[in-house]
C-alpha cells in the first residue's frame, strides 16, 4: 500500500472532483478476517480525502465469498472503523444483498458473446498455465470455443473479444497519472464461478458504479485490477 502523507492529501484538497461532481470514496474490506493495519491505513485515506473535498465516504461489506467470508466478523469490523474515529455516509452496502445486480451484469456480458464457461478445476489450469498474471496463473484458454456444459461452470470474460469490443482504455491516477488500462495482462479471468456468485472485478465494479463512486482508493496490491475494472466499466457503460 502506497503512503499518503500529509503533504499529498493537502494537495489532493479541492471540493470536486476534475469532473465537478462531489467526491464519493469508499472503503470496502471482504469480511475474510478482522481489520489489519492494512485496512485501517485505506479506510483512513478513503475518509480524509471524502471529508477534506467535502465529499462523502461509504462503506461497503464484500462478503460473497461463500468459503472465505466470515460474516460474525461484520459487527466488529464496523465497530473498529467507529473506534478509528471514522463516520460513513448512508447505509452500509451488504455485497450479499446485491446478487440480483451481479448476474444482471453477467447476463449482459453474456448477450454481447463476451462470457463462456469453463469447466477446469484450479489445479487444471495451473497445470496447464505457461505465464503468470496479477491474478495468478494466466488461464490458457482451454474451454474457450468447446461446447462445455454450462451447468455448475465458472464464466471466464474472452479478454480478446472484449478489448476489441471496447478499444483502448485509460483512466487518471491521481499520483500516477494516467494510466492504459491494458487489461489483457489477465488473461480470461472468471467474473461468475460456482461458489460465488461473482468475482470480485464484476462485483466491485457494478457496485462502484451503483453508488457513484468517484475516487477509489485501494491497497497497492490490487492497483493491477483497475484494468479489469475499467474494462468492465466500458462495457457494462
Ligand atoms: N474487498 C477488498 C479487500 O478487502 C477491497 C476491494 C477494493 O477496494 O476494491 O481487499
């Protein structure tokens, strides 16, 4: 995670965005344990610089991962973020209320021929991987173009089809710069799969939108899915 000292947030200080709509942050930690130092560094920022633009900050539950979330953790997750002095605007957004929305987004991307399923287990594809993207193993497109039963399959994005579909994408860094999405480092990930109902890209992006979100901020481990998001972005509009 980057630091973001006092000297940068008092130039990241203005009422708006470039745009000229109210700034929105969010904080959004996956109840897959309690809050780290980690997460409190993010959700800081995330409040500071909502707060210092006059802008509002939200917080958000991404708890749809049906072996890894935890959802007794919730309450003390909202509790840390109380006792670090941190009020949130609205209501707290449950992912698990939300999965309506994601297979809508699914089922476009299904209409635009964008989606297949895919039968591999995880040890198939690193077996059959030859290179390494930010999300692990680069899937080697087995499924792609086979008739493969959709039933209990997970729905992985063609990244060639969708990139030419969408052209090239950038978006603004605000310390970086900007940026070329080049999503296509990834690979075919999975957007739907059988024990979620949608991977964290597809999930974080519609909801990102859903709440208008105009500033994320995240750890500096996920700064590579920016590129799927902005992907998703396009072609979901
Ligand atoms: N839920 C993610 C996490 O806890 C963060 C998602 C995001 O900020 O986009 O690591």
């Amino acid at each position: 995670m980057r630091a973001l000292g006092a000297s940068s947030l008092a130039s990241l200080r203005n009422p708006q965005d470039k745009r000229g709509v109210m700034v929105r942050t969010r904080f959004a930690p996956s109840p897959n344990g309690l809050l780290h130092l980690g997460h409190a560094y993010a959700a800081v920022v995330a409040h500071d610089l909502a707060r210092a633009r006059g802008g509002e900050f939200l917080v958000r539950i991404e708890d749809i991962d049906g072996t890894r979330s935890r959802p007794e953790l919730i309450p003390e997750i909202l509790a840390d973020l109380k006792w670090l002095g941190l009020n949130w605007d609205g209501a707290v957004l449950h992912q698990s209320s939300r999965l309506a929305a994601y297979a809508a987004a699914g089922e476009r991307l299904k209409a635009l021929g964008l989606l297949y399923p895919c039968q591999c287990t995880r040890s198939e594809v690193v077996a059959a991987a030859h290179e390494v993207g930010p999300d692990g193993p680069l899937y080697p497109g087995t499924c792609r173009g086979h008739a493969v039963d959709p039933d209990g399959a997970a729905w992985r994005l063609d990244m060639a089809k969708a990139t030419a579909l969408a052209g090239p994408l950038a978006w603004s860094d605000e310390r970086a710069g900007i940026q070329q999405a080049s999503p296509e480092i990834f690979g075919d990930i999975v957007l739907l799969r059988k024990e979620a109902p949608a991977s964290y890209h597809l999930a974080a992006t519609v909801d990102d939108a859903m709440q208008g979100i105009t500033l994320v901020t995240r750890g500096q481990d996920l700064f590579e899915s920016t590129r799927v998001h902005r992907l998703l972005q396009a072609l979901l509009d």
